[in-house]
C-alpha cells in the first residue's frame, strides 16, 4: 500500500477502564488535540555572558476532544461496543438506564489511545507493515479533568479534557507514541488489556 | 433465575441504585450490562454462593 502523504479526515480513539475493554469513541468525535507535555528548560545568565540551561521536569500530556454525545455516560462501559458520553469518566460509571451521573470525588484512571491508519482496526489493534501504515499516539492511568457542554452554536458540544503525567511515581512512561509503515516488514503490537499493573 | 452479576472494573460502577465495589460480586434477579454474569440455575449453587448450609 502507498505511503500516505498525511494522516487526514479520520482517527480512532479508544478509551479504556481499568479491566474494561478499549471502546471507541470516533464515532462522536469531531476533533482531537494532543498537547504533549513541555520538557521545557530555564536560561540561567552568568556574570562571564553565558548560559546555563536548567531543565524544568515534563509537564502533563493533556488531550482534549470536541465531541457531541447525546448521553450523559455510556452503559455497560466494562464490555461497550462504542462510547456514548463523557461525564461518567469524570465521576463514577453507571451502568443502568436511567444513567445517573452525580458530581462525586471520585477520581479514576482511564487509557485512551489514538491511532491513524490505513488499516481497518480499531484504535488499539495490530497493524502490520508493510500491507498498512499507522501512527498511534498513547496516554495510560490519566484521568478525566474537565468535560464541559455548550450549546453555543445550537448543537449539544462537549469539550472534553483528558490529563496524564509523564510517568508513575517509578519513572515508567505513561506516554507513548508508535508508528510502523515501510518497505519491510514489522508490527504495532496491539495493546495489551488496560489493568492496574498493565499500561499498554 | 438469579445471576451471578460480577463488575469487571478497578473501580466503583453503579448499577441504579446499587453500588459495586470494583470486582465486587452480587446476586441479583436480572442481569444487568457490563458486567460478568453467571446464572445459577441450581438452588444447590445458590446455597454455595451464601456459604453453603450452615
């Protein structure tokens, strides 16, 4: 399959509870923006005219969705076949019709995963080059910290913030960032099932 | 019929109005969604499930 000359008009996404599976959430979302944390770094100007470069530590990722659900969760989050709203994320899940959603102080950790590709796979599927191309942008053990409604422009439009640190408290990564395409042969390994202890 | 009803998650999921802990396993008299379900068919089972005949 020819390389693609950009990654354009459509993505996966997939979010995950912790020993849920990966359910997609493209089919309400218009816009995705992946604000990758700053390794910014200080400029310390010494008396000689130099530089010296103190590193500040990785900001947060933060990823933020334009999406239109019409639910105010998704039922049966743990094994859904496609997303249906946000402020569940935020709060705790309910999985029966009526869905209720009280503001709580829950805080629960979700992955979410983001992939471009030519291959007809979810989000958090394999994909083997050199048959398909895909880049996939990963963010495990984040949580929801903001999803605001507007009904601005006449349309019931939620923005949606999701917000990860750059590694547990061991140092391991919860970011990652894939791709595989080209000529020989390789693999995006699908992700692992979301727990507790597995990231991705 | 009655249903082993088992919430799969790592964290708290309601159900109406009832509330499971993560991996927290009820019987219930319906099988709700989004969570493991086993129905016990055996009156047998159900006294198991409540620690048998004690």
């Amino acid at each position: 399959m020819a390389i693609p000359d950009t990654w354009s008009e459509v993505a996966k996404i997939c979010i995950a509870a912790q020993s849920g599976v990966d359910v997609p959430f493209e089919a309400i979302t218009e816009t995705v923006d992946i604000d990758i944390g700053d390794k910014d770094f200080d400029v310390i100007s010494t008396l000689s005219g130099g530089r010296l470069v103190k590193f500040s530590p990785q900001e947060p990722t933060t990823i933020t969705l334009e999406a239109y659900p019409v639910a105010a969760g998704t039922e049966g989050l743990a094994s859904a076949t496609a997303g249906t709203g946000f402020f569940d994320l935020m709060n705790t899940l309910d999985n029966t019709q009526p869905i209720v959603v009280l503001a709580d102080r829950t805080r629960t950790k979700y992955r979410m995963c983001i992939m471009w590709t030519d291959a007809n796979v979810d989000a958090e599927a394999q994909v083997i080059a050199p048959t398909n191309f895909a880049t996939r942008v990963v963010a495990a053990d984040g949580y929801f910290t903001s999803v605001k409604p507007s009904f601005t422009d006449g349309v019931l439009k939620f923005t949606v913030t999701f917000k990860v640190p750059p590694f547990d408290s061991s140092g391991t990564a919860y970011v990652k960032v894939e791709s595989v395409g080209g000529a020989t042969t390789a693999t995006l390994t699908a992700l692992a099932s979301y727990t507790s202890t597995v990231k991705y | 019929m009655k249903y082993k009803v088992t919430n799969p998650l790592e964290q708290t999921v309601k159900c109406g109005k009832l509330v499971f802990a993560p991996k927290e396993t009820k019987v219930l008299e319906f099988a709700p969604e989004g969570f493991n379900i086993e129905k016990i068919e055996q009156t047998e089972q159900l006294k198991n499930l409540k620690g048998g005949n004690k």
